[in-house]
C-alpha cells in the first residue's frame, strides 16, 4: 500500500474510533492530516470509498496480527491461548459507535468486514481442531465442523447479549473462561493437562 494512502487510513482509523464513522466529514479528515481536500481526494473518490478502503486496511491488519499467533514449536492449545488474548485485545480495542455507525450507514462494508471475521475464526479454529487431534491434546471423534462452528458462534453471541456489560467483553476472565469451556469439551487427559500448566502460567503472570 502507497505510504501516503497508509498514512491518511491510520489517522482515519483514529478519528472513527474516537468519534464513530458519520460525524467524521472528508473536511475532518483533511484537517487531522493538515492537506486539502484535493490531495485527499487524489486517493478517494469520496467517504464511501474512504471507508471502504478503511474496512479493507482493518482485514489486511487482522489477517496479519492473527497469523501471528500461530508461533513456530507452538502446540495447538498453546496457539488456542494466543488467539483467546488477541481477541481479548480487539475487544478491548473495540469501538461500539463505530461498529453501529458502519452497520447502519455502510451496511455492504459492515457484511464484508463481519464475514471476513466469521470467517477467518471458522478457519483458524478448524485448522486448531486438526492440529490438536494429531498432537493428541483433542479427542478423535469430534466434529471439527460442528465445534468450529459453536466456536464461532459463541464468540458472536457473547458480543450483542445484554447478559454482558463492555467490561465483561474486555475482560480477561471472561475469555479465560470461554477457553476453558472450550477446550475441556474437547481435550483428551493429555491435552487438559498441558491446558492446565498454561493456565497457571498466565494466572502467575497476571498476578
């Protein structure tokens, strides 16, 4: 991506999790970036644009933080556990005027972004579940298919119930816990005993 185009995405992304995306204009953003809105406009065409190339800047820098989890000499719950405290950092980062904003006035940008992400944790877990089953921490007989996809819909459920406040979503505990539910419906005595010991580890260092 041009420089300059990453330059006027970042200072985007700053002023729509701040502010939400409608009551930012193109003036705004010229402004934050002290250029005219002519030289804005030499890389959009105009704010759906803008937020369009915003929504794809956000998937491409998902894509990247996710596949980062995955470590080189990680077993598959180790990984479990570093994709649980990636996503627990998006919740944190989350911005729900934002998230409104892009659902109600750029709802073809929200399905993409929504799909995107449904997608890549169906993906990341099935692939999870796989790898489990060779290292011999998850059971055989399980569905990956049907799991992943319980998976998946926890995590979209836990994020639009009333039965959670926004700390809840930002909690650490509260991931911990869906890991755990997680993994000890589908851990054999070999994997929940190598979930424990990192369990405990991350206990001590959050101490």
């Amino acid at each position: 991506m041009n420089d300059d185009l990453q330059k006027i995405l970042s200072k985007v992304r700053e002023l729509y999790m701040k502010y939400g995306i409608k009551s930012i204009t193109m003036d705004d953003v010229a402004k934050e970036l002290c250029i005219s809105k002519k030289t804005l406009y030499q890389f959009v065409t105009d704010k759906d644009d803008l937020v369009g190339k915003f929504v794809d800047n956000e998937i491409t820098l998902r894509k990247t933080d996710i596949d980062a989890c995955f470590k080189i000499g990680c077993n598959a719950i180790e990984d479990l556990f570093e994709i649980s405290l990636f996503m627990n950092k998006l919740m944190m980062d989350h911005s729900p005027a934002m998230e409104y904003n892009l659902k109600k006035y750029y709802p073809h940008h929200f399905e993409k972004i929504v799909k995107t992400r449904e997608d890549g944790i169906f993906n990341y877990i099935l692939l999870n579940l796989k790898k489990g089953k060779l290292e011999g921490f998850y059971r055989d007989e399980i569905d990956e298919d049907i799991i992943a996809k319980l998976y998946l819909s926890r995590f979209e459920n836990t994020r639009f119930i009333d039965l959670f406040t926004v700390e809840d979503y930002a909690s650490l505990k509260l991931f911990m816990e869906l890991l755990t539910y997680h993994i000890r419906g589908i851990a054999t005595k070999k994997g929940i005993a190598v979930f424990e010991k990192k369990l405990n580890e991350l206990e001590k260092n959050n101490k």
